[in-house]
C-alpha cells in the first residue's frame, strides 16, 4: 500500500517553535535535503505499491533519506533504526542524533 501524504499542519501554533528554527539551516544534509527532488522518488517507487493490499508504507523520503544515511556513512540496519525514530501518525523521523560530517559507527548515537 502507498505511503501516506503527512496532514499539513498549523504553522501558527503558539506553543511550539518551529523545526526550522530549531535546525542548523547550514549543516551539510539539511543543505543536501533542500537539492534533492524528492518527487521524482515518490514518482518512482510509487509504482512498486499496491494500491489496496498491505499496511500503509512508510514515507518514500525517509526510506530514500535512511538508505542515503546508511550508504554514505557505511552504517548498519541496527545502527540506523536505533538512531532514529518515526512518528508514525506524521511519518516523520523525529530524532537522528550524532550523524557528523565524518560518519562511521563512532559518530553515531552520541549527542550532536
């Protein structure tokens, strides 16, 4: 089954701040996330769900954006899944602490 769209929410919500303003816009991945067309993933895996059979899939920009983390940082499948979290009512990743710009094993999972 197709991934699902995460709902738009408020972004004039009083009580929180937003993710933007609490990321370092400059940090090499957050640059890299801004040049990537994240469609043209969605376009195509898209044609590799089920319309109807099977659990909703997870978000193809977390899936492409893991995988990315785990290739260029030579990480395992654990390693990855313990430094993150998905919200799975928004199918956002919450956390991803300790990616540096070096990588490997050392640099992950301790506090950025």
């Amino acid at each position: 089954m197709r991934p699902r769209r995460p709902k738009a929410t408020p972004s004039e919500d009083l009580f929180r701040a937003r993710l933007s303003n609490q990321l370092d816009l400059k940090h090499p991945l957050i640059r890299l996330a801004g040049l990537i067309v994240w469609e043209s993933f969605e376009t195509e895996f898209g044609a590799l769900y089920h319309e109807t059979l099977g659990r909703p899939g997870k978000p193809t920009r977390l899936m492409v954006g893991l995988s990315y983390l785990k290739h260029s940082y030579s990480l395992s499948d654990v390693t990855v899944a313990s430094v993150t979290r998905c919200d799975e009512g928004r199918g956002q990743t919450k956390s991803l602490r300790g990616v540096s710009q070096r990588g490997g094993a050392a640099n992950v999972g301790s506090e950025a």
